[in-house]
C-alpha cells in the first residue's frame, strides 16, 4: 500500500521508535515521586521541554505536554470560556479544524464570530484589522497551515495585529509542525501540536502557554505541570514525539552545496492581492523541502491536463509541500475513488479524518464558497518526508487509469 494520507496520521519513526522503547525501559518511575527514579523521569521531561522549546522559540516552561491536539484545544478553549468576561467574544477562522471550531460552539455559543476565508482558502486578514479598531475579542484562534487544503495562513500577521491590540492568539501549528521549521511559532500565546502527525507515536502531544499569568486546567487533579494540567506524564511518548520531532528539523535544515535554494512565492512565501500580502515563513534554503515542492508541483500540472474537469482546491495560495486538495472531474463521488484507490494499492482520503462519517460538506471548502456538489468531490493527497518521486507517479498513472474506466 502506498500511503497518501500522512495528514490524518504519518507513520511512527524508527528512531522515535527506538526513543520510545528506551525511554520505557529506563524511565520507569513517576516523574512526580520524590525518589531518584522518579527524580530521572522527571529530568528527562525537563530536557525534552528545552529541546522542544528550542525548536519553538519559547521558554522550557512554557511547554504543557497533553495527549494531542485536540486536548490541547479544548485546554485552551476551557481556560479563556473560564477567565475571560462573560460578554466577551471569540474569533476563530471559519477554517479551523474541528477540534477547536467544535470547541469554540460548545464553550461560546452566541458569542462566536467566524473569521471569513477568501475563495484562495486564506483567511481575510482585514476582517480582523478592521474589527480590532472597533473591538476586543477574549482571544482570536488561526491555525498556521490547513489540514484539508494544505493552505497556509497568515499567522505572523495575525500575531502582530494581536499585540497591537493585546489580544492573545491561539495558533493550532498541528500540519505545520514537523513540515516547516517551528521558528516562531513560541511567540504565540497558545500553540498545539500533535506527535503522531510527525512521525512521533499516538497519543502525545503540547500545549505552549503564555510565559506570565494564570492557565486554567481543563484537566483536574494532582499538581503536575505546574498545576496546568493533572495526570502523571507520558514520559515515554514525549521523548519519542522530541525525537521525531528533531529528525524533521534536521531534514529541513540540510542545504545543498552549492547553495541555498530560494523557495519565494512557491508555497512558503507569498503575496497576493485576493488574500492580503503576507509572508507565511522566513525564506531558507532547503534542498529536501524544495525537491518535494517540485514533486507536489508537477504531480499537480500532469494531474490537471490528464483528468479533464480536475482542479486544485487553493492553487493560487501558498500551500504546504506535502498536501493536495483535488477537485476530482464529476464522473464519479469521492467515496468511489477513494475505494477505487485503496483496491489499487494507495490510501488516500476525503478531507480531515476528524470529521469522517459525517453527511455534511467539508466546512472549510464552504467556507471558501465551493458547493455542496463540490465538496463531493474533494480528494486530499498527503505525502510525507518518506514518499518517493516514484510514489507520485505511480498515484498519477492510477488515477489516470481509473478516470479512463469511469
């Protein structure tokens, strides 16, 4: 089976793998007991809080470790619906993924403002400038790069209006992390990030807290994380995700020798006049990053003129390198490729796999103004660091094959 769905889940590293058996074996006691067992649990979770804090750009103790994203989330959610005035409003992007918009509706209810996306899939970063002269929301919520589409967002943007205005931002960096270095993100008030999206193991993820000030803890109990969130800690599952996490930087990090290669305006940089001029990441040469943008880019053009009808859901935004958005030609339902598919050999998907089984359209392609008769045709492709030249070829000829039967 040739995997195309590494944004629902991307399979384990060996060396996170290895990180998470050592760990088990040597760190056997409760960081929280006061022995030398437990005292070298609790060094090695320290350690992984620098390492991890390093990556981010944030301090040690800014780090929560939780059970994933969408815990993470719904801490964030229950600390401001906790602390913040009771007629204060949240603005979350029409766009974000289901474990923080699912959130934001059962805590916020009617004081829920949904930032507006443009067709591009970028949300409209003037909607909040113009809001924020008029009003202050208890936080907004942007997540750094969509789950469905792959398009970035302009979180740094944000950032800035944010402080500007004093107003905490909540960045769920779940895709962004582990595809494009984590520089910065620690300047957001709340970040979250999930270990298994990365190559870490299920199960394990963060919350990145402001460095001052209270955090209400959605989970209650013993004092652990300084009191943010109770329950003994999964030692084993943070060294794994820390792990997998530095093998990705270090991926991103490599740079030809002959030079650095410029990825300006090619899914990490842009501007456009439809979704406000805004630099989504810092430019930085990477050979292995750029070769996969090259392989996402022509899989996309030899796609287009093969399938008649097809189209790329955010083509004219900038989009992470490992993900497509694929509005397939009307022959045929979603479901029926995606069966089609898996009968060939290749696992690919419908949307964010939170939300399969439902009826209803994707939110975020109605939120872009697509149809509902659209959104039934959505396929999502999703490679990772793993995936060959040779896999997107092969996924090409398959469709290829199976638009001729249809």
């Amino acid at each position: 089976m040739i995997y195309f769905d590494h944004n629902a889940t991307a399979p384990m590293l060996p060396e996170a793998r290895q990180a998470w058996l050592e760990a088990a074996e040597k760190f056997i006691g409760n960081p929280s007991s006061p022995h030398r067992i437990g005292s070298r649990a609790d060094a090695a979770l320290s350690d992984a809080r620098e390492r991890l804090a390093s990556f981010l750009g944030c301090d040690a103790l800014d780090i929560v470790w939780t059970s994933g994203a969408t815990e993470a989330s719904n801490m964030v959610l229950h600390h401001f619906a906790q602390l913040a005035p009771a007629q204060s409003e949240a603005w979350i992007s029409a766009i974000e993924h289901p474990c923080v918009l699912e959130t934001a509706k059962s805590y916020f209810s009617k004081r829920l403002l949904l930032i507006p996306a443009h067709r591009s899939g970028v949300i409209n970063i003037h909607w909040i400038r113009e809001r924020l002269a008029h009003s202050r929301p208890a936080f907004i919520a942007l997540m750094a790069a969509n789950n469905e589409t792959g398009v970035l967002q302009p979180w740094r943007e944000a950032l800035a209006l944010c402080r500007e205005s004093g107003v905490p931002l909540f960045c769920d960096a779940t895709q962004w992390i582990g595809k494009l270095p984590a520089t910065g993100l620690g300047e957001c008030d709340f970040v979250s990030g999930s270990a298994h999206k990365f190559g870490g193991p299920k199960g394990v993820g963060f919350l990145k807290c402001p460095a001052k000030g209270r955090v209400e803890p959605l989970l209650y109990g013993g004092k652990q994380e300084e009191g943010r969130r109770a329950g003994t800690e999964n030692v084993a599952g943070v060294l794994s995700m820390v792990a997998a996490l530095e093998i990705r930087e270090v991926t991103m990090r490599r740079t030809r020798e002959d030079g650095d290669l410029k990825m300006e305006n090619r899914g990490l940089t842009q501007s456009s006049s439809s979704s406000s001029a805004f630099s989504c990441s810092p430019v930085f040469g990477s050979s292995a990053l750029t070769q996969r943008l090259n392989w996402r880019e022509q899989f996309e053009r030899q796609l287009l003129s093969s399938l008649p009808g097809a189209a790329i859901i955010g083509a004219e935004a900038p989009r992470i390198w490992h993900t497509i958005s694929a509005l397939m030609p009307e022959a045929d339902c979603q479901q029926r490729w995606v069966v089609k598919l898996d009968k060939l050999g290749f696992a690919v998907s419908t949307g964010s796999a939170c939300a399969s089984g439902r009826e209803e359209p994707s939110h975020v392609l109605r939120a872009m103004g697509h149809s509902t008769a659209d959104t039934s045709r959505v396929l999502r492709f999703s490679s990772g660091w793993e995936t060959r030249e040779e896999d997107w070829d092969a996924l090409l000829a398959a469709l290829a094959k199976l638009s001729r039967r249809s």
